[in-house]
C-alpha cells in the first residue's frame, strides 16, 4: 500500500517537472504570462465598472448639501430683545406707531402685561386694524435657549433690534455684564445670522471705544463697557448688516427731556459724556428701522443739547459716513415700495415741522417787543408797530377817533394838577400891604374851583423878602446913632 503512493506522488513530480521544463524551454512564456496577467486585470475591471455607477451615485449623494428651503422675510416685521426695557419699551410703541408690526422677545410674558395695556392705548391714524392686533408677545430667554430655538422665535423678522443690558439694581452681581451684556447679545447675533436676518440694530452705551475719564467709571460696574464693545465686534464681525447706537446717559432725563433738548446723532468717538432720553433714543431706532438704507452699517452716538438746532434724524444719519458700501436693493426699495406706507394727513392738520419758537402754539402769546429807536421829540411812524401799540389810544367817550397819548398823567383829569413853583421876580420890586392876609405870602392865589384862576384881583401879591413887614410889632433892631464925643 505504502509502495503505491510512494509511486503515485512520484509520477506527479515527474509530470510537475516536466511540465516546468516544457514551460521554460517555450519561448513565448513571457507573453503567455502577460496575457494572463492581462485577462486577470481586465475581469476584476470589468467587475468594478460594472458596481461603479452606484457607488459613483452613492458618493454624489453624501456630498451634496441639501437644498435649504427659502424663506420670505417680512419688511414690516421686526424683533425687538429687551421690549420690557426701558428703551425696547417705549421702542414698541415708536414703532407700532409707524406701522410695523413686532415680535417682542421676553423672557416671562406675564411681565409683558403692562406693555400691551399701554400698546392698546395707542391711537393710530389707519382704523383698519387696532394696535393690539401689530404686537406679538415671544418668550425667549437669551441665555439659556439653545440657538434654533432663539432663531424660530425671530421668525420671518428683517430687523433684530437688542436693547438688554445688565441691571444697575445687580450690581452685586460680577457676572452680569458678561452673562447680558456680551453673552446674550452673542446668541442673539448668530441666531440672526442663522435666520439671515436683513438687518440688527444694537443699543450699547457712549464711551465703549475710549479709555479714561469718564469710562473707567463706568467700568467700575464690572467692565461693562469692555463687554459691551465685545458685542460690537461679534456683531460687525458677523457680516449682517448692522446699525450701533451709543447713547448718553439715561438715568436721569423723562420723556419731557426732548422738550427743551435737542436729539444730535454724530458719528463714533466724538463725545466723551453727554445726556440722552429713553424716549428720544427709541424713536431713533425706529427712525433707523424706516431708513435702513441711511443707517446701513453705522456706528454712530446720540446725545441731546439744548443748544443744538432741531434737525430730522434721517439727515442726520445721513451725512454721516458708512462701514461698508449699502447694496442696490436698499435703493430700489426707498424708490419703489416703502417699508412703511406714509401717514395720510387728517382734514383738520396738516403735515408741519415742529416750530422752534413756543409762541407759534399759542396765539395769545406773544414774545415781549422793544420799541424801535427815534431821535427825541420825534413821532413814531404811522405805519409802525410802536405808533399803533403806544402813540394813540382811543378815547372811552368818543370811541372813534384816535387821539394822541399825552406824555403827562396829568391831562386825563381835570382835577389833577402839578405843583406850581413861584415865578421868579426882580428884588426891587414893591412889598405887599402890612394888612395882607396869610394867603398873601405866597406868590399866586389859585382857586381849585375855577382851575387856577386868581381870586378877585387881576395882578397876584408880590411876596415881601423881609419878615418884619408881616407883623408890625417885630421891628429890626436899631444900632444907635453915634454922636461926637464930648469936650
């Protein structure tokens, strides 16, 4: 049996070998090989072309991003952060009032109550539909809602106003600026970006981009103004198109401060303090949400003065010089269609800038006018202001012809008379009689009933300059006559 295998692996040898020798004395083994090479190459392509089309699909389809689905933004929509402020509060109402419609951003709606109840008493030229009906309440908290969530609640907004700020009454709190003042505005920037937003306005403070006195003051507040300017560059470096405003202090001025100061927007780092209304600070941001095209990517501070002349907000932004060069769409949106249909006028007012003056308010008041100057002794002229105010008065009795006014009180009444002073008369005139009455003394005797008329005689009593002659029994005293000495 061991015998037979023994023989069978030895006629497999000798066949494997001679098979060998036949293949190395061939003389086209070299091709042979080639070719097989050749065979086995072209089956495993064969065999990949034929999978390489799905694959080919399969790579296309993970590549390509899928299609986002367009969104329409509302022009007349905005989204305001911060609406129970003090600013994004009475920015509500601005912009109510020139019809946009808002979304405003709070963090509890039941502290939004009082600002639908003050919503609800606006009074708007258009009755077609009621205040109420333009404002929606969103609750969104900045800090702690993720970003889609801040995004959804911005909705189809164009415009993203933020107006929040850290607290004075926390100023215990040394996280505050951080958390409110760079943190929020932070999420709120990129939930904008991620919702392609046309247009964010920012409310930050004056002095962000200054050192010294009086910023470092305010930073005493835990670097709020460094947070602060933190925002502006997230904001500027975000590539929306932007609008910061920096206003004065706040604290101190009511809604009345823009009765007797003036609003002055000027461009970054011109004014180093300065006083600003709430008021007055929200109906620039409304200003700037009606002409984005005058407020495209600016940074600009707003102070009041009293002594600054009352110009329009919008040439105001306008003389001031731009970041970045406004896209043509901006123009043919302020030559076509308007963001905010203009105000038609009502039958009984018309359109007209507010006067400088407060005597156009009210006619019976009057500014206090000084006469004109003329040289003495001369009338005023007829046609004058002062001839007509002072010259001539209207007699009571007659009523109707106008007479001259008399320069002496005088002459109005009969009875009244000035003080007579005695004529002067020569010293060597004739003494009055040693019998004259008391009355005599004096120069002239008049009458009060018959109006300064002498009494009986036609030539008054001279006045005697000697006393003695008054009294016959006072005589001067006589020097006795001197006589020649005696012998």
């Amino acid at each position: 049996m061991m015998e037979q295998l023994a023989a069978k692996a030895t006629i497999s040898l000798s066949t494997a070998a001679a098979a060998g020798c036949c293949m190395a004395a061939c003389p086209y083994r070299s091709t042979l090989r080639r070719s097989s090479r050749a065979c086995s190459s072209s089956a495993r392509s064969s065999s990949s072309l034929r999978h390489a089309p799905s694959a080919a699909r399969a790579y296309a389809a993970a590549t390509t991003p899928a299609p986002e689905p367009k969104t329409t933004k509302e022009k007349d929509l905005v989204f305001i952060a911060g609406a129970t402020g003090k600013v994004g509060y009475r920015a509500v109402r601005e912009l109510i009032k020139l019809g946009f419609r808002v979304r405003a951003g709070v963090r509890s709606a039941q502290r939004a109550s009082s600002l639908v109840q003050s919503v609800e008493q606006l009074k708007l030229d258009d009755d077609a539909t009621s205040p109420a009906e333009r404002l929606e309440i969103v609750e969104c908290d900045l800090e702690k809602q993720p970003q889609e969530d801040i995004a959804s609640a911005i909705g189809n907004a164009a415009i993203v106003v933020c107006s929040i700020g850290a607290s004075e009454k926390d100023i215990l709190d040394v996280t505050g600026p951080y958390r409110i003042d760079y943190m929020a505005t932070n999420n709120l920037v990129r939930a904008a970006t991620a919702a392609k937003v046309e247009h964010f306005i920012l409310v930050t403070s004056l002095g962000t981009n200054r050192i010294g006195f009086p910023a470092f003051l305010l930073n005493l507040f835990w670097g709020v103004l460094c947070w602060k300017r933190r925002a502006e560059e997230a904001l500027i470096g975000s590539g929306l198109a932007y609008t910061i405003v920096r206003p004065g202090g706040m604290e101190r001025p009511t809604d009345a401060f823009k009765e007797t100061h003036n609003l002055v927007v000027a461009g970054e780092d011109t004014y180093v303090g300065g006083l600003v209304s709430n008021l007055q600070v929200a109906e620039l941001i409304a200003c700037m949400a009606s002409n984005r095209r005058a407020s495209y990517c600016k940074v600009v501070e707003a102070v009041a003065e009293t002594t600054a002349p009352l110009l329009p907000m919008e040439e105001q932004l306008a003389k001031l010089p731009s970041k970045r060069e406004p896209p043509p769409e901006l123009d043919e949106l302020e030559e076509g269609e308007k963001l905010v249909p203009p105000k038609p006028p009502t039958s009984n007012e018309t359109a007209e800038q507010r006067p400088l003056s407060p005597y156009t308010a009210f006619v019976d008041l009057k500014p206090p006018s000084s006469p004109s100057p003329r040289p003495p002794g001369a009338a005023p002229a007829p046609d004058s202001p002062d001839a007509a105010a002072s010259s001539t008065v209207l007699d009571p009795i007659s009523g109707d012809q106008p007479q001259q006014r008399s320069l002496s009180p005088y002459t109005r009444y009969e009875e009244l008379k000035p003080p007579s002073s005695p004529s002067p008369r020569s010293p060597s005139a004739t003494s009055a009689p040693l019998d004259a009455p008391v009355a005599a003394a004096s120069s002239v005797v008049l009458d009060s009933s018959t109006n300064g008329i002498p009494i009986s005689s036609d030539q008054p009593n001279q006045r005697p300059l000697s006393p003695y002659t008054r009294y016959e029994e006072l005589k001067p005293p006589s020097s006795p006559t001197p006589s020649a000495p005696k012998l």
